[in-house]
C-alpha cells in the first residue's frame, strides 16, 4: 500500500495516529526538492523512529516509490499538504493504474498559513513560482491578478536566498513594466522562527530571511487587510 503523507509546516504537526503509520511502514521516502526544510531531518527520523530515504526528482518521478508499494507498505513524506505538487498527483494515478491501494494524509501548507499576514484568502489569485534560472514570465501572472485586484503568492525556487530572490523580483519586474509597490516576507510560517514583513522592496534588502520562504504581491487592500499588515511593517519592527 502507498500512503502519500503531509508533514505540515513543523515538527509537530503530525498526529499520533500518521506518526504510528509512518514508524511501521516497510520503507520511508522523503521528498527533498521542492523546499529547504526549517529544520534538521535527523529531528524527523528521531521524530519516527525511522530511517528516511531521500527522495529527489528523478526518484520520484520514476515511480519506484509505486513499484514499491505493489509488494509493501511505503511512505512518501512531503513537506506541508502533500498535493500541491503535480508530481504527486501523478503517483496517485499511477497507482490506480496498477490497482495499487493508496491513502492521503493531509496537513497545513504554506497554502493557508500566509493568511497569518491578514490577506483574505478567497481575494488571492492564481499561485506562481519564481525559478532559480533566467525566466521571467511569472511576472505576467502577477500583472494578470492585479488586473483583478487579487494578491499573488509567489513560491520561491529550491537553492535561492532571499537577497537573490528580492534582486530577481526587482529585475524581471522592471523588464515586464511592472511597478513594484509594497511587498509581504513569509519566512518558515508555522514554525517558532516564523516572520513576516510588509514593506517597499528597498526597505527589506536588509531583512534577515531565512528559507524556507515566500513573497506576496498584494492586489488591492481592503482597510481591514491594509490595518492587519501595518503590524508588519518592516521599518517599525
């Protein structure tokens, strides 16, 4: 059996009952490339009690964890929810294909976490992700939300920091003929180390951000929206 499991945003968001399946599965895979993880996976083994299998790209992509799961019992952990990656949603289909039993465990993602910022979720608009290489055409996605005045989540790309992050936004904006006004810092939300910033773009270069994070493009801001961020303005904190 193949049992996809989410392990939220922290150490302890798993519950006794997936800690209990995830610590008599046969063979646990964990899956390492789509977030840098804000904290140590030696935690997570200890956590289990389990050896983890890192799992990269091309691993899980081959659909060993499915040819697996024909003959034991396998878990793949993913940090957060565990389908909000298309890849993932591919081994479920697979899966099906071989008439393979399968079970989902869902959990916390950064997917509602951000509405800590006090952005109003249903106002957000379709999700993008900023790639560690020379593209730029999630910047025509941000210019389509504003269009409707929604706000856009923009996941960051495995391996970049912050500073590149917020160099790359200010570039492939200014290349797009997109004005960039004030911006929201998510940084490892769910966690004890979570913070959030609300600032213009040069005001934050300095911010001390660590990975895993995100940025937010706010659309138009209700007041309430627009009184919740000032809690997080960069230059009061």
């Amino acid at each position: 059996m193949f049992y996809l499991v989410g392990l939220g945003l922290d150490l302890d968001c798993c519950n006794r009952g997936t800690e209990k399946l995830v610590s008599s599965a046969d063979s646990v895979y964990i899956e390492n490339y789509t977030v840098e993880f804000p904290y140590d996976l030696k935690d997570l083994e200890k956590k289990f009690g389990k050896a983890l299998i890192l799992a990269d790209r091309n691993s899980v992509e081959s659909l060993k964890v499915i040819e697996e799961a024909d003959k034991k019992n396998v878990v793949l952990l993913v940090y957060g929810s565990p389908l909000t990656a298309t890849t993932h949603i591919t081994l479920l289909q697979e899966a099906k294909k071989r008439s393979i039993d399968y079970k989902i465990i869902f959990n916390a993602s950064i997917f509602d976490a951000v509405a800590e910022t006090g952005l109003q979720l249903y106002k957000f608009g379709k999700i993008v992700s900023m790639p560690g290489f020379e593209a730029n055409s999630y910047i025509d996605v941000v210019k389509e939300n504003e269009s409707i005045n929604a706000h856009t989540l923009i996941l960051i790309d495995i391996g970049m920091s912050f500073s590149e992050a917020l160099e790359k936004l200010k570039k492939d904006s200014k290349r797009k003929g997109l004005s960039l006004g004030k911006v929201v810092i998510c940084s490892r939300l769910g966690t004890k180390n979570s913070k959030i910033l609300w600032d213009e773009v040069k005001n934050l270069e300095s911010a001390d951000i660590k990975n895993p994070f995100c940025l937010i493009i706010p659309g138009k801001l209700h007041f309430v929206e627009e009184e919740f961020l000032g809690v997080f303005d960069f230059i009061n904190v």
